[in-house]
C-alpha cells in the first residue's frame, strides 16, 4: 500500500516512469493498473516530446510510442490468464487501437463494458472505433442504464440526430431531467443538423443552470462564431477565462473570438496553445486547420486536418477542409476524394454536394455534375447557390429550357423565404430570363425581367438595351410567338400577368446520389 501512494503521487505530477518504478512487483489490480497505465502515458510524453522536436509534417507521422508493443505483449498474457479487472480491460484497448488492431479492440472493448459498466471511458473509447449503425447490431452490449447514455451519444456521431434526441428524452422521463450533460448534448445534436436558432436558446438556457460549466462551450462559441454574435462571444470569452483560462474549451472559444475578428495569427496561436494542453482535442486541430486557410498557409492547414481525422475519422468538418485545401492547390481528384468522404458522413448536407458537383464540373464529368447539383437542391440547399450552378451547367450545355427553369425555381426560392439577403446571383438569373423570353418572342415576360435586370448595378445597362429592342419590335409591330415552349413563369410578386404556359417538366434526378 505504501508502495502504491508513493507510486500515485508520482503519478499525480506527472512522473510516469518513477511511478512504474515504485510499482514494479505489486500484485493486486490497481497497483498493476497503475503499473501499466504508467508506462503507457510514459511513452505517450516522449513522443508527443519527440513530435514538438521533429522538423517537418513526414517526420511527425513517424513518431510512435515505443512502449506499445512491449505492452500488449504483457496485457495479452494477463487477458488470456483471465486476470485483468474492467480498469485493464481498457487499457489493453487503447493499446490495440493504437496499433491499428481495430477488431481485436473493439472485443476487448465490449469486454470491458461487461465486467465494469460504470466506466464511461471504455464506453467513449467504443464509440470511436464504430463508423456505422450496422456495426452496433452485431455488438453484444450489457444491458445497463449506461447502454442508454452510449447509444444516444454514438447515434449523434453517426449523425443519426432523430434517434439520438428520442433517446436523451427517454432519459430525461426516466429521472435525468436536470442534467446538465444530457442538456448540453441536445445542444451538440441541434448544432449537428445547423437549427442554430434552437442550439443558442438550449446552450444560453444551460449557461443560467450551470454559469461555471465549461464542457462544450466551444461548440456553443462555434454557434456564436456562425451568427456572428460579437459581443456575446466577447463575454463568453472573458467569462471563461475568469473560471479558467487553462482549459481547452476555453483557448477554443478565445480562438474563435479572434478569428471572428479577422485575427487569425492570434487565433491559431490559442488554437495551438489549446493542443498543448491536449493534444488529442478534435475541435482544436479542424479550427486551426480553418485558420491557416485563412493564412494562405495550405501545408499547415493540409497537417491540421490529418491530424483531426486521426483522432476522428469521423469529423466531417476535417474532410472537407482537406478537399477546400486541395482546391487551392487545383488538384480536384484529391478534393474529389475527400468530398466524397465528407459527403458520406453528411449526406444530407447541400455544401458537401455542392462542392462534389464542383468537382465533377472541373473535371468534365457534367452528368455527375447535374446529379450533385440537382441531389444538393433536393435535400435543401443552405447556401441557395445549387440551382444558380445546375443552371449555369444547362447553358454550358446549350439546354435553355432546363435552365430558365432553374432561374425562376432560384427565384421563386429567394422571393418566397420572405429574407431580405443579398443573392449574387439574382442578376445574372434575371438577365438570363429576359435574354429567354425575348427569344421566345415573350415580350410581357422578358420586359418583366428586362426592367428587374435595371435594378442591378452589372446588368442595368444589358437591361436598358433589352427593353429598348422590346419596343422597337412591338412598334414594328412583330406579335408574341407560342411555337416555342417556356418554363413556368415568374412569382406573382415578380409578374402581372401570372399565367403560365407549358410547364417544362423538373430532371429527374432527386433520387440519384453520387
């Protein structure tokens, strides 16, 4: 017993190797815990020593904990003996996916949740090595009440966000209403599927709960950021540092402050700093990986992501940064690959496959092009810049009815969601328009886009000249054509006369994913 708190407190400030000195011959199964764990964190210090000392990114993936091996070797013996507790269960686990032994782990894994449910450590260690909902079929978990928290936390990393929010109600009806981790997870969940509006009402509404909690608040400085929430970021960010300025969620959310701010030497250097303190922090290394693009600096932010998808193959955000950085660099089948791998995880996410679709295009394969747009309009598109491209692409391919018709669906989207935002690409649709219908000899419906096309800065003078061509033809007295078929026509808002002649049908590509 002496033996063992000597050895703790060692280990306490972080001396690994005396600690596995003093603990070397114990027996019982705490003291060998100790004894192994020790040695683990051991090694794992002298390589991240060894990765802040290497020169450049080929070296640093070269660093390995030396002690891996001569570990498993030890841990196996015991396991096969039958004489490891829940404690040595998991870190015979952490030792087998540090190996890349991914099946074995995740037996060892399962095992460990068996002989000691209560270890949410085990549990978390599980849900990283799981990529889909198939895998979690064939698993055979204990029936306990963690099991429940495990599920709702695996189903928001899957994404599967419906089945996760049913899971933290059941949860909370069943005794768990005031907790503040189930409640901050809804907020993860909300966030993941962008309802930001509810994930900063659930997040503000945790902060009056529980004001000195710090867990997830990055997430909730994230939501901030997207708003472009200044001063309650500002706040956030004094707030945090006063309860603790050495946390990693806090360098996080100053990170995300001074990048809001357009500062993003500062921010990278909090992002940095953050990693220091843990160097296995996802956020940190997918948030700095953003910085560095903003930098120009693509190598640095190309290391940033790979290290976010070895922590996480599943981060979507460290995926798509890589395909954005090889689009720099104008390499598109590399970007076309790792669009692909975000699309997979997200593939409800209109940015993924519009950035497919972009790809596609650069590389001359229209059809799939097509597809990805058309898919991105489907799913709901965020950013309102899927159908301006799937019309843009009919041009290219001298099919002018399918793209008046993705002009006026674009249209109609802007004009119906009541927002007052600036679209860059209402010009160049109504111009386009007016350019269709005068061809069509539809002069009512080209005038209409004609004087829509004056109100814009780059097309007002095309507008002016397609208006005085108008009049001129009418006064010569040339009369409207019905030989040729239109698209549907504009919103009432847009036209006085609103009806519409033969309706083009829409491609029927909804149900086709890349």
């Amino acid at each position: 017993m002496d033996a063992y708190t000597l050895a703790k407190a060692y280990f306490d400030v972080k001396e690994y190797d005396r600690a596995a000195h003093f603990l070397h011959g114990c027996n019982s199964k705490k003291a060998y815990f100790l004894y192994m764990y020790s040695r683990y964190l051991s090694g794992e210090k002298k390589k991240d020593d060894e990765t802040v000392d290497s020169l450049g990114p080929l070296e640093k993936g070269q660093v390995k904990n030396e002690a891996l091996r001569e570990l498993r070797v030890e841990l196996s013996k015991k396991h096969q003996a039958r004489e490891l507790d829940g404690f040595g269960l998991y870190l015979y686990g952490v030792v087998l996916r540090k190996l890349d032994l991914v099946k074995e782990a995740i037996d060892v894994f399962v095992e460990a949740t068996h002989v000691l449910p209560l270890h949410w450590g085990a549990w978390l260690e599980l849900c990283n090595l799981i990529t889909d909902k198939e895998m979690l079929k064939f698993l055979s978990l204990p029936d306990t009440w963690m099991k429940e928290f495990f599920l709702a936390h695996i189903y928001t990393e899957l994404q599967l966000i419906e089945e996760a929010l049913q899971k933290y109600q059941n949860l909370i009806d069943v005794g768990f209403s005031k907790s503040s981790y189930i409640v901050s997870q809804i907020a993860v969940a909300y966030h993941n599927i962008r309802d930001i509006d509810k994930a900063l009402s659930i997040f503000n509404e945790l902060r009056k709960q529980d004001p000195y909690r710090i867990e997830n608040m990055d997430t909730f400085s994230n939501l901030l950021y997207v708003r472009s929430m200044k001063s309650e970021l500002s706040y956030l960010a004094h707030n945090l540092c006063e309860i603790d300025k050495y946390r990693v969620e806090t360098c996080c959310v100053i990170g995300n402050y001074y990048s809001l701010r357009s500062q993003h030497e500062k921010a990278a250097l909090y992002f940095q700093r953050a990693l220091k303190l843990n160097p296995r922090y996802l956020g940190a290394w997918t948030l700095m990986g953003h910085e560095y693009m903003e930098m120009k600096n693509t190598s640095a932010a190309i290391q940033a992501y790979r290290h976010a998808i070895e922590v996480n193959k599943r981060d979507y955000r460290a995926w798509y940064g890589l395909g954005q950085t090889y689009e720099i660099l104008k390499m598109p089948f590399y970007c076309l690959y790792y669009y692909r791998r975000a699309h997979q995880l997200r593939p409800n996410d209109s940015r993924m496959l519009v950035a497919l679709g972009e790809c596609y295009e650069k590389l001359n394969q229209l059809v799939e092009a097509k597809k990805c747009y058309w898919r991105a309009y489907a799913v709901g598109d965020v950013e309102k810049m899927a159908l301006v491209k799937l019309a843009k692409l009919h041009e290219q391919l001298t099919e002018s009815e399918q793209a008046a018709q993705c002009y006026i669906k674009y249209i109609q989207d802007i004009y119906s969601c009541g927002e007052i935002v600036e679209h860059l690409e209402e010009s160049t649709a109504f111009r386009y328009l007016a350019q269709y219908y005068f061809k069509c000899k539809l002069w009512d419906e080209a005038s209409t886009c004609a004087q829509k096309c004056c109100a814009f800065n780059d097309t007002r003078e095309e507008g002016k000249a397609l208006l005085r061509q108008i009049l001129q033809l009418r006064n010569q007295g040339e009369t409207p054509t019905t030989e040729i078929p239109a698209p549907f026509f504009l919103p009432a808002s847009l036209s006085a006369n609103n009806t519409p002649t033969r309706r083009v049908s829409p491609l029927n590509l909804s149900s086709v994913t890349p």
